[in-house]
C-alpha cells in the first residue's frame, strides 16, 4: 500500500532530522525549513494527508501557516509542534479550529508516530467523505438537470447558451471557481418549469411580454434557490442565484466571488435574451452598456472575449417614446410578429415618429429599439436651411 505523506516544518534543521527518522519507516515525509516553503512544496506535490509545524519561525508562525494549510487544503490534518510556554497560543488555535490538536516539545517517539497515525486516519475519512459529497452533488445536480431537459428543452438549450457564454467571460476575466458559476448558470432556467411554455418561448426569443408573464419570469430564481437549498457543497451558487432574482440587495459582506458572479451571469442572461431576438454582437453589448445597472467590466471582458471592438458611433437603446428627431436608426425596428417597420439606416423624422406611435397603438413593438444620437440632420431640416 502506499505510504501516507506527512509534511514536518521547523527552522531548526536537527529537529527536523529527529522527526524524519521517527516517522519515515510507516510514511513519507517532506521537509521544510519556512512556512513559505512548506506551501511552495503543498503547490508542488499536492495535499497531503498531515502537517506537523512548530510555532516560533521567522517571517510566518506555525498558525498562521496551519491556517492557509486550513484554507487551500481543509482536508489536511494539521497539527502544532510547541514548546510548553507556547501552550496558550495553541489551545487558542485548536479553539478556532485550525489545529487538530498540539505536541508539546519536546516530544517523545510513541506520542508523535500515535498522533500521526490519527493524523492521517482523519484525513482518510475527510478525504472519504468529500469523495462521497462530490458524487452525491454531482449525481443531484445531474439529476436537477436531466429534468429541466424533459420538463423544458427550450430553456434547457437556453442555460446551456448561458453557462457557454458565461464560460467565455470567465477565462477573459480570469475567474476562479468556475464550476460555481457555471452550476449558477445552468440553474439560473431551472425556475422554467413552473412557467407555462408559451411565457418562456416569448423570453427565449427575446419578445415583450405583460406584466403578470415577467413576474413569473422574475421568479425564477426563486425558484431555483428552493430546489437547490438543500444540496450539499452548494452555498455558494445558491446566493449566486439568489442575487439574480428581481427583489435581490447586494449585502455588505457579500463574497466577492458571488458579487462577481451574479454580475457575469447577470450580463450573459440579458445578452442571450438580445442575441434571441435577432440584433447583432454589437448592438446587444451597445445596448447593455447604455443601461443604468450595467457591469461595464464584465461587458469589456465580452467585447474581449468575442474580439468585438467598440462601434466609432454611440448606439444607444431606447424606448419609441424616447426616440428623437434627427436619430439614425441603427437596428430595424420590428413589431412581436417578426413585421419590420422601419429600416436600419433611416434618420428618424416628425413623419417617421408620428408612423411609429401609429403602429404602437395597434401593434407591439420590440423595444428597446437601437439609434445613434442626431449627428445627421434630417431631409426636411436641411431643405429648410
């Protein structure tokens, strides 16, 4: 059987032999003269099942080097090597619980291979269950999924378009954590099953739709967080999700890792909803930039990742009412029924907005709608010059 690893940290050179002899016959052990190094060998060869580290060292102390072990690698045992008029600090490192437990200096053989050997049987187990944690979050999740794709494969195919996109903005931001939000992404559609199909057809193809079809499509991620709230290792994407929601407030001690994701997942989710009703790359990131809540970083990181430079011309999304005299039109402006209205390119004219409140007396409109600011004037205006 292989050998349990064991890492020994201590600047004093001798004790680290003494150590070694004791404990290399049932084990492997590694060395380290530094708390740095002792973490530059955890970065090189992996976790290991124990860390045995004295207290006094120069730069980083045996806690605080016990509690980046805790942080990076929680399944590791660790365990303090000290001197008696240490013993305070040590109990309050066990207190905290970043110490398994203490050894007193100096320490006789039996007591260090016993403490050891307990080491390392806790590590097995934390190593065990985590193992059996994973399986199970990953078969619950795999399940959630394959209902989603049976219930709606519609928004099934949506949150597959959303956690692509986001996986995309990711690696242009350089994220860590990635399954988390891609889990976040996936989930974010989870909420369709309780809409009836039509409702979701219209988000999906980024059509308007009433006031009592978007506070169903609102309550999505509500929906969401109920089914995933009692799922094991998923805190993190459940406040991921949550934060989606219409009624959600960023609280003070957010992580920012979820700050952050909400922000990503947020972005990718409403450009999904523009690319589906047809504008193109440049529009839908123009018309994100322009909104008020926009997350202009992570929309720098979409034009990065989708190598799509900003337009020499501001487009700006807008509503009909908000249209100028003078605007260019910059994306055909099309009611629900696919019918385009007015072409891309015309400047906007009294005409032209008198034509257009017409038709949204008796048609809905898609909105918003893509202009450029007035830096053409209009035929009538210049004849009147």
């Amino acid at each position: 059987m292989t050998r349990p690893t064991v890492l020994l940290v201590d600047d004093e050179a001798d004790i680290l032999t003494s150590l070694s002899l004791q404990l290399r016959k049932d084990h492997k052990v590694l060395t380290a003269e530094s708390g740095a190094d002792a973490l530059r060998l955890l970065a090189e060869s992996g976790p290991v099942a124990a860390v045995i580290s004295d207290m006094r060292m120069p730069e980083m102390d045996g806690v605080e080097l016990l509690r980046r072990v805790q942080l990076e690698y929680p399944d590791t045992v660790r365990v303090l090597h000290t001197a008696q008029k240490d013993l305070d600090s040590a109990i309050s490192a066990i207190n905290s619980g970043g110490v398994y437990r203490y050894l007193a200096k100096p320490v006789a053989g039996e007591e260090l291979r016993g403490a050891v050997r307990e080491a390392v049987a806790l590590n097995a187990q934390a190593t065990t269950e985590r193992q059996l944690l994973d399986k199970t979050l990953k078969t619950s999740i795999q399940a959630l999924f394959g209902c989603l794709e049976l219930a709606s494969p519609i928004a099934f195919a949506r949150a597959g378009r959303i956690r692509t996109l986001v996986s995309e903005l990711c690696a242009a931001m350089q994220l860590g954590q990635l399954w988390e939000i891609e889990v976040a992404a996936m989930a974010s559609q989870l909420g369709a099953v309780t809409i009836p199909p039509s409702v979701f057809q219209k988000l999906d193809k980024g059509q308007p739709v009433t006031e009592d079809e978007q506070q169903m499509i609102d309550a999505m991620p509500g929906v969401a967080v109920q089914l995933l709230s009692n799922i094991p290792m998923l805190e993190d994407v459940v406040e991921i999700v949550r934060g989606l929601g219409s009624e959600a407030s960023r609280r003070t001690d957010e992580k920012p890792l979820i700050e952050t994701a909400i922000d990503v997942l947020r972005t990718a989710m409403d450009f999904e909803t523009l690319e589906s009703r047809g504008l193109e790359m440049e529009s839908a990131i123009a018309v994100l930039e322009c909104r008020d809540n926009a997350a202009m970083h992570v929309l720098a990181a979409m034009r990065t990742a989708k190598n799509c430079e900003p337009a020499k011309e501001t487009v700006r999304g807008l509503r009909v009412v908000d249209l100028e005299v003078g605007m260019r039109v910059a994306e055909d402006i099309v009611a629900t029924n696919n019918l385009v209205l007015i072409g891309r390119g015309m400047i906007v004219t009294d005409l032209l907005l008198d034509r257009l409140h017409n038709y949204a007396k008796i048609i809905e409109i898609v909105e918003p709608v893509l202009a450029i600011p007035g830096v053409l004037k209009p035929i009538e205006t210049l004849l009147d010059v």
